[in-house]
C-alpha cells in the first residue's frame, strides 16, 4: 500500500498529463490539477477526485502544493518550472527540461537556492527493459561498447510547434549519455519537412563519442507502422530492446560470433536469447515513485536537472547541424 501525502499539482493534463494524473492518484500523492482547458480537467477529475485550480498562482499559493509536475507544451516549461521553483515546490518537468540552454541553466541553479528537488522526465531511465540493459553493460557481459542505434517510428502524433527530433529523440540521447557516461563529440543530422515549412518531420542523427563509440537516431512521425527499436553492439554480444514487440521478445541478447577463416571474415547467424524482465513494471510510475522518493530523502534523482541540460545542449547541435544540411557540428560542453 503507498503512504505518500497528497502534495503534487499536475500542470497540464493533456495527451500525457492525464497518465500522470493518474499514476499520481494511484499513488495516493495527487492533490489536485490545473489546465487552461477547465473542461478537461473537470472531466479528469470525475475519474481521478482532486482539487481543480482554475489559475496555477493559485495552485502555487495553496499550502498543501509541495510538489508540481509540468506536462504543459514544451515551450511553456521554462515559465511554470521557474515560477514553481521560486514558490520553493519540488519539480518534475516533462522533457525537453527547456528549450533554451541558458534557460535550463537557470532553472538548475534557482533550484539549488530554493533547495528543492528539480528533475526531467526522461521516461525510459526508469523502464524495466532498460533497467536490466544498462545492468548488461556494466557488467561486462556485453563487452567494450562499440555502437549504439534507436529507431523511433510512428504515423503522427504531429506536433505544429517543434520538430521531430525534439518531440522524439530527447529519450533516445538521453539513453545515449547514460550508455556511454560521456557526451558527444560530434553530431551530423538531416532531415526532411514534408507537412509544414521548416519542421522537420524525420530525422536521422549521428554520433561521435569518445572511444570510438558512435551512435545514430533515426526518428520519424511519418512511417508506416510503429517502431520502437534500441540496439547495443558490444565486443562481445549485442542487445536488442524492441518496445512494439510482444512482452516475452523485448529484451533480447545476441552472441557477436565472426570469424577468420582462410583470410576471410565469416559471421555466424546469431541465436537470440529471449531475457527475463519485471513485466509488472509501469515505466511512468517508477518515474513518478522516483521523483517522491527522491523528495523523502533529499536524494539526487536519475534524471535530474543536470541529466536534462546536456540533453538540450546535444539537441540545440543537432538542430545547427539539421539546419546546415548534415554538416558536421561539435557539441559544446
């Protein structure tokens, strides 16, 4: 049974507030909501009972609000983040932390004055599958870390304000420093913008890392079938995590077998071995648990404020170099 007290706003309960809405509710910490649609909330709240603020000042006023979680558009995070943070409540801001650099900069250092916990919600930290990859690789079972590859593919949801790379491949970069502990060296993107001017509609970006290690993203929201893919080669096995496959087949590990026969290389058709997870995980409410634990014990979170700013810092170079026709860009650190 959870013990948490009701204490967390949630700002913006469209697409994908109202999951946190409700894994909030469910773990008996949501106090209540606020969106500019009261509509909406109001309708929300027959499910989930709580407090429906009709201004987030009023929300921020109120003195059973210790935690906010922002799940409005992207470009409105910066303001509701820092206006919350200055009303010294704990905050889970839904990725990109920000759009601009200095601006998630800021946020990170008002959290610090004010004391409060500030964390993004860069979601497949806290999957199962991604749990026990991570695992793999750190011990060693995967071998040097050679290359890393994610497809994220999907027919809509278009968005009308950012691109596909900032709507989709935030998650995938974010996995890409965890995998590699080091930021990029370089980034090369293009893309093409098929439905509105200069928004780019697919993507595919590449990078240098340290060591040798590269990587690519390959996003798009015009494809016809979903696809969710992540692969790690390693030295001496490789991993492949496939979201849109059936439970028992997401997280597979493949042996890495070539060999040097009669001055040739030859490969062996790798067989997969199918890996056992926590199928009864929900990945959005171990990040929501994370973020409440994280304010108990006064603990830095897996995804916090830091972890969302270098994020933005690779995002803002493969935007420069989509903009420059793949040219290459370095990432500034």
């Amino acid at each position: 049974m959870n013990t948490h007290t009701a204490e967390t706003l949630v700002c913006g309960t469209g697409y994908w507030g109202k999951n946190h809405v409700r894994n909030f509710y469910e773990l008996n910490a949501l106090f209540g909501i606020y969106d500019h649609d009261e509509k909406r909330a109001e309708k929300l709240a027959q499910t989930y009972p709580c407090q429906i603020f009709k201004s987030y000042q009023d929300a921020l006023n109120h003195p059973q609000v210790s935690n906010v979680v922002i799940a409005s558009p992207a470009e409105s995070h910066y303001e509701l983040a820092k206006q919350a943070i200055l009303a010294k409540k704990h905050v889970l801001v839904e990725k990109p932390l920000s759009l601009e650099v200095s601006h998630a900069q800021e946020l990170i250092e008002l959290a610090k004055q004010s004391k409060v916990t500030l964390m993004v919600g860069h979601l497949l930290k806290y999957h199962p599958c991604i749990k026990t990859l991570k695992k793999l690789l750190d011990e060693g079972v995967l071998g040097k870390l050679e290359y890393v590859y994610s497809n994220r593919l999907n027919l809509g949801k278009i968005r009308t304000k950012e691109n596909i790379l900032w709507s989709f491949a935030p998650h995938d970069i974010s996995l890409m420093l965890w995998f590699t502990q080091s930021m990029p060296l370089q980034v090369n993107v293009m893309g093409g913008s098929y439905l509105q001017p200069n928004i780019a509609d697919t993507t595919i970006s590449s990078f240098v890392f340290p060591g040798g290690i590269r990587g690519h993203i390959y996003v798009s929201w015009l494809h016809p079938f979903k696809e969710q893919r992540l692969v790690l080669v390693g030295q001496k096995k490789m991993v492949v995590f496939d979201d849109a496959a059936q439970a028992e087949q997401k997280l597979v590990l493949y042996d890495k077998s070539v060999d040097f026969i009669q001055g040739e290389y030859v490969t062996q058709k790798p067989k997969g071995e199918a890996l056992a997870y926590d199928q009864s995980v929900e990945p959005l409410k171990e990040e929501c648990l994370h973020f409440l634990k994280c304010i108990e014990h006064k603990t830095k979170p897996l995804t916090d404020g830091h972890e969302g700013l270098n994020v933005l810092k690779v995002l803002h170079s493969c935007q420069n170099s989509l903009e420059m026709n793949g040219q290459a860009v370095q990432v500034k650190v």
